[in-house]
C-alpha cells in the first residue's frame, strides 16, 4: 500500500469499529495490560513453537524407515523427505523471528495503536509459520501422488490463487480509501484454470504417466496428491485474516494522534489503566496550582 496516503483518505478505512475488530481478532496480543501480553508470550514460545519445530522439522523424516509407512505409498513418504534441507532450515529462521516478535510485543507501547499494529505482526508471523511448517506435508503429497506433472501444474495453479487473493484484498481496500476512483475489474480465469489442472492431472495419472518412473501411488493418492492445492487454500486464508488488518493497523499507528481524538478514545482506552491515571492525577495537580 502507499505509505504517502493522507489522513483525510483514511476515514472510511480507519473506523472505531474496524479497529476494535482488529483488537478482537488478536486477543491478548493487543492488550495494553503486561500480564496479558506475557501470557501470548509465553504460550507463543513454550506450546507453540516447539510444534512448530516438530512438525516443521519432523515430517521430513519421512520416509527413512519405509516399515513405518501405512496409509500413504513409500513413494509419497519419500516425497515429502526431498524437502528435508530447505524446510527444516527455513523453519527455524521464521521460529526465531516468531520468538522475536513475541517477545517485542510485551515490551510496552507509548498507546494503543502501536501495541495493535506490534500485536498484529507478531500474530500474522504465527500465519507465516503455519504455512511454512505444512510445506513438506503438503508439498510432498503432491509429488508423491501425482509427480512432476501434477506438482508443477498444482504449483502454477496456486501461484496465480495467491495472486488473484491478494489482488481482490488490494482492490478492496482501495475502494475504502479512494471511494471516488474508479477501479478497473479484472477478469477471473479460477475454474476454468482449476478444471483444467484437474483434467490433466487426472489425465496423467490414468493414461499418459509422465514422470511417474519412481512412484507407486495408491488410491489414497487421488485424494492426498491434491495437497499443494490444499496449502494453497491455507496460505489464502490467512492472507484474508491478516493482509488487511496489517494495512490497518499501520495506518492507524503511523496518524495515532490524529485517530485517538477524532475517533474519541478515552485515556484509558488509549493508554491502558496505569497511565490513565497518571494523567488524571496529573490533570488534577495542575487544576489545584
């Protein structure tokens, strides 16, 4: 988004409501109260990333011990090992910038525009985590299931779902800020791309068998094999949660003044109870001089 719109521009985006929507979303990552903040965390770092290293660096294992295997082929399980040196690696990179923003988001914020946008990037950091972990899975169901073929088409498919995701999220939110714009739609080309990447997978997989030299997919295949589509479908959801609040909550920290008086915040809603009082203490030194 353009970091030179106006505050004037903003009146139809930046509303108490949507604010408060944005607050809500994230619970106690927003909270202007410190035992709340600490509690997201300490849940963040001592439950939830130790799954995440797990799984994100377990499920490459899979594979190495083929007695092991049941539901899915050995060809799937070593599938899902071909990704055993990127993942891991990128893994641990995104858990320690997750610890990272977990642990700035309980250093106090001067109001509560700062502590929303600081506790909306350290929980849209747990989206980027969860799609990160669920690429071996995923990902290499589909090599597994449908090999090259099916992998690069399923890939191709998605790329352009994340794109047509983020642009609808894009339009929509400059439709709220330049209301008097017009905005130009773009055709959708998603079924006829998703049938298409069907018939021919499907295709593939019965008849022509390219790229099938190494595998021995089961029928459970045809259902597992469309897990990049299913990553795919994840990493739109969370780009629906958190892309806008993201653009929100920095527009509403960058003219933080500006909204605290013109939306009618109170001092304790602002600055949380603490220093609410302060200032009215303050405030009541000052009357009585």
């Amino acid at each position: 988004m353009n970091k030179k719109v106006s505050y004037a521009k903003l009146e139809n985006f930046v509303t108490k409501d949507s604010v408060n929507t944005a607050k809500h979303a994230i619970g106690n990552a927003a909270s202007l109260k410190l035992t709340n903040r600490l509690f997201s965390c300490v849940l963040a770092i001592i439950f939830f990333c130790p799954i995440i290293y797990v799984i994100g660096t377990g499920s490459s294992k899979m594979g190495t011990i083929p007695d092991d295997i049941h539901v899915i082929s050995v060809s799937t399980a070593f599938a899902m090992g071909a990704f055993d040196k990127v993942v891991p690696l990128v893994t641990k990179f995104s858990l320690i910038m997750f610890a990272g923003f977990a642990i700035l988001n309980v250093v106090p914020k001067k109001n509560l525009a700062y502590q929303l946008f600081s506790g909306t990037i350290f929980m849209s950091w747990f989206a980027v985590n969860l799609c990160v972990v669920t690429i071996t899975m995923f990902w290499g169901a589909t090599l597994g299931g449908f090999g090259t073929v099916g992998f690069f088409l399923q890939l191709a498919l998605v790329i352009y779902l994340i794109f047509m995701s983020l642009r609808n999220k894009i339009t929509g939110i400059k439709a709220q800020i330049f209301p008097k714009r017009v905005i130009t739609e773009h055709k959708s080309y998603t079924w006829v791309l998703t049938l298409g990447v069907v018939l021919v997978t499907y295709m593939n997989h019965f008849l022509f068998k390219i790229g099938y030299a190494n595998l021995s997919p089961t029928r459970i295949e045809l259902l597992t094999g469309w897990g990049l589509l299913i990553w795919g479908l994840i990493v739109i959801g969370c780009i629906n949660l958190i892309f806008k609040q993201v653009v929100l909550t920095f527009y509403f920290a960058k003219y933080a003044e500006r909204f605290r008086v013109d939306l009618g915040f109170s001092n304790t809603k602002w600055y949380g109870n603490k220093k609410a009082q302060k200032i009215k203490r303050r405030k009541l030194r000052n009357k009585n001089k």
